[in-house]
C-alpha cells in the first residue's frame, strides 16, 4: 500500500503542480480537502516562511494519519527592502485578494526603473512524517517585477514576476514550463531528492 502524503493547501493550483511534480514517487497525494478538513486552517503569523510552513503541517500532523507536507512562499523584492516577504498573500491587507495585492506591489515600486526591481521568490516546504521527524526543502527563483501585468495564466504575482532566466513572467509560461521552473517546483525536487534517499 501506497504512503500518504497530505497537502495542508486547498489551493487547487498548488495542489496539481505538487501531485504533478511527486507523480513518479510511491505516495499517494491527497489534500487536506479530500479528507474532509477543507475548514482546517492556521494563522500564518510567523516571522519567517520556515514557521509558517512548519506550522501549517505540524497542526495538521496532529489530524490526520500519514506524511504531511506544507508550504510558504514569499516574493521578496530588494527595493523594498525584502517587501512584501513572508506578507506576499497578505500585502495589500485584508480581505486578501491577488488583485490588490499586485496592485500595491506596482503602486509601491513607481518610479523604479527595471534594474531595480530585482526579487525573488522562494518556496520552503515542511513535511512531518509519520513518527514525527521533521525536515525541510526550499527553492528559489531570481527575477525582476514587470512595469505591468504581463500573461493570462497562474495566480498570485505571478503576472508581474519575470523569471530571469526565461525572461517571461510566469503567468506567460504554460503549466508545464512553470513546473520545470518555478521556485516551489525546485523546493519540490529538492524534497523529492531527500525523500528517495
């Protein structure tokens, strides 16, 4: 019988590029949604993206049987001074909407030219096994934020966000060539290295 890993994420985008990228694993991926927790939910009121995510999985950990995985990401920008940082879902204030949220982000680096609107985004996944151990996986992916919105798909910053390597945002890119760049894919494969060993 397969192992379960369960996703403490209701976001569906997340969901698929998670069971996209583990599909070649022997685990079962489910989120915390198909086991009927689709109420469960943590206040993110950590200071760094390790906390958060830690605590996203460790609180679900206690619910249900099997491996949980959870994850934070923050987009950084260094004009800002690492803005909006661990705050990137919330940056705008509440209720959070991506709209709004990139909306402030734009209003916040007028007047920037494109060399200095360098960031990043980054991605730390937590997993809780089932005996309780503990370990981590982050990805990261450097760029620059766009004078405007730019591409159809994706979610989040994803429209502003240029990918320095491809020099597309992501919500340019199809889900295929997101999954093969984004900063959760290379957390993902750097968790799906610890969980081969």
């Amino acid at each position: 019988m397969k192992r379960k890993i369960v996703l403490s994420s209701g976001n569906k985008h997340k969901i698929e590029e998670i069971k996209y990228i583990l599909q070649d694993m022997p685990f079962e991926v489910v989120s915390k949604d198909d086991l009927g927790y689709k109420d469960f939910d943590v206040v993110e009121d950590g200071v760094t993206l390790e906390e958060n995510a830690f605590k996203k999985a460790e609180e679900l950990h206690k619910l249900v049987n099997g491996i949980v995985l959870a994850d934070d990401t923050g987009l950084f920008v260094d004009a800002l001074n690492g803005e909006p940082g661990v705050y990137s879902a919330r940056y705008a204030g509440e209720p959070a909407s991506d709209k709004n949220n990139r909306l402030m982000l734009l209003e916040n680096l007028k007047g920037f030219p494109m060399e200095k609107r360098t960031a990043y985004f980054k991605t730390v996944i937590a997993v809780v096994f089932e005996d309780g151990i503990k370990i981590t996986a982050e990805g990261r992916v450097n760029g620059k934020i766009a004078f405007e919105e730019r591409g159809q798909n994706g979610f989040g910053y994803d429209s502003l966000f240029i990918v320095s390597d491809t020099g597309k945002t992501f919500a340019e890119m199809s889900e295929e060539e997101k999954n093969k760049t984004s900063h959760r894919a290379r957390a993902l494969l750097n968790l799906k290295e610890k969980l081969e060993v």
